[in-house]
C-alpha cells in the first residue's frame, strides 16, 4: 500500500501538476485529481482505486500512527485493506471507490473532517 501511495503521490505531480505531500492540506487537492480521473472514459476503476485509495490511506496510517490490514468490508464477506488506527477501521479504498463511482456527494475532506473529529489530533506534528 505504501508503494502505490508513493506512485500516487509522484502521478500527481507529473500528470496533475498536484503536490501530494501526506499531509491532511493534500486531501482536497486529491479530491480534485479524483474529479479529473472519474471524468476520463478510460478510467481503469480498480487501479484508480487502489492508486488513490492507497495515498488517501496512507495519509490516514501516518497521520495517527496506525497499519494497513486485511479485513472484512462490513456487512460484505470480502476483504479489503483497512487502516486500523486508535482503535477504529476506515476504509479509504471504498472511500475513493464511492468518489468516483458516485461523484461529490462523496466529498474525500468531508470524510476527513469526520475521521480526524473521531479520531483527535494526529500523532505527529507535520
């Protein structure tokens, strides 16, 4: 996961002209590299997804000092890497999914605000 974060974060900048830092400043300019990528009619979902979803985690994983894990994506019987931190399971890779599959609504800094409001201060000082 921290590979593709890392190409995440480098695509951004070749391709969108993005800084992808890991910080949480970087979620809103993901949200709108994910705007542009759910726009291509030749978007590889499942890469996108694991792409992006993988940089959204990473920020999460490194903001509260948490780790990837394998686990059951609730109320379904398939595994999906979670980020496990201070005790809760967010799901970043579904996050982005919904994003792209169903657009703003899905909104990544609203979902951040709700995580950080649960979560607390990050365990780091950027």
């Amino acid at each position: 996961m921290e590979s593709y974060a890392r190409a995440a974060a480098e695509l951004a900048g070749k391709r969108f002209r993005q800084n992808l830092d890991f910080t949480a400043e970087s979620i809103e300019r993901l949200d709108e590299i994910l705007v542009l990528v759910g726009d291509s009619p030749e978007m590889d979902l499942d890469f996108e997804v694991r792409l992006w979803g993988s940089y959204l985690g990473e920020v999460l994983r490194l903001r509260y000092a948490g780790k990837w894990e394998m686990t059951d994506y609730p109320g379904e019987s398939v595994a999906v890497p979670a980020v496990e931190a201070r005790g809760s399971r967010l799901f970043p890779l579904m996050k982005v999914y919904r994003r792209l599959t169903m657009g703003g609504e899905e909104d990544l800094q609203e979902f951040f605000n709700t995580v950080t409001g649960r979560l607390g201060g990050p365990a780091y000082i950027n």
